[in-house]
C-alpha cells in the first residue's frame, strides 16, 4: 500500500509551539510519531511517500537523520521540503530509496510546497508544507502530520478528501 506524509520536523522543538502540537518536548513528539508510524507501515509491504521537512538537522546532525529513517519501516521515497539540509545522496546513503524535488506518481503529483500546484491545477496535488493552515483546499491535499493526527495517510483516505467537494480550511 501507498502512504503519505509530511512536516514531522524531528528534533524541532519550536514547532510544537507554532503549530500547537500536544507534546512537552522534541524527544516526546519524536517517540509518539515513531509509533504512530509503525502501528500503520507494514515494513514488507508498503511504500511511504515523505513530503518534505523530516528534521531540521544539518550535516553536523546526520548521525541523528540516520537515527530517524532508521526506525521508519518500509520502502521510503523522499520528497524534499525546505528544511531538510542534507544533500540529497546522504538522504540514499542513511536509508531511503530515493531523493526527489517533486515526484509524479501517475495519480499524483508530490511537492512539498502547494504554491507549486498552480501549474497544473487539473491534477491532484499532494503537499506539507503548511502544517494546520489547511488540509484540503481545491486540488490539492495537506498530508502533513498536523492535519491527520501524527499518522501517515493511506491513498483511500486521500481519495476520500479529494471526492468531498468541501474544501477543509
């Protein structure tokens, strides 16, 4: 199964503040979102799509990028957003498959920012980026973890949003 996902920004703990998340620490937020990954990637089966800002670690911090895709199971494809500051071959060499700007799935386009989404805006676009400022708007889906409880985002639960004509703001 496909999933999706965005703006965990592990380590990071200024975030928990500006986008209200209900931890008391970066270590804290990092445990639960471990689990919540794990509870739904089956690590022989699945294919989990990052859409950008895993952590904000630098190449002094790679060690602990590492310590993070380590503990995410399955196939990962990366995606990146903003804040990942590695070059993108450490990203292959600590764990994930492969390392993208933008990724076209076929049903999908994967970019971490939406603002990109104005190219083809008759295609489905998925993106972070904008943490809890919307979780559907048009044409596009927010699969950032604010917005879907901490977890990643099956493709059914994402068909689901684009057949509901209501934008979520």
């Amino acid at each position: 199964m496909n999933w999706y996902t965005a703006d965990f920004h592990f380590g990071h703990d200024a975030i928990i503040e500006y986008c209200r998340r209900p931890y008391q620490n970066a270590k804290k937020m990092e445990i639960d979102m471990v689990r919540k990954y794990k509870r739904v990637i089956d690590p022989d089966k699945d294919t989990v799509y990052i859409i950008g800002d895993l952590t904000l670690a630098g190449v002094q911090h790679q060690g602990y990028v590492q310590h993070i895709i380590t503990q995410l199971p399955g196939r990962k494809i990366f995606i990146m957003g903003n804040h990942d500051k590695l070059n993108p071959f450490i990203y292959v060499e600590l764990g994930v498959e492969s390392v993208h700007t933008s990724f076209d799935t076929g049903k999908y386009i994967l970019n971490h920012d939406p603002a990109a989404a104005i190219i083809a805006p008759n295609r489905k676009w998925l993106c972070g980026h904008v943490h809890i400022i919307f979780k559907k708007i048009r044409n596009i889906v927010n699969v950032g973890v604010d917005q879907h409880g901490f977890f990643p985002v099956n493709e059914e639960e994402i068909d689901k949003l684009f057949a509901d004509e209501r934008d979520r703001i």
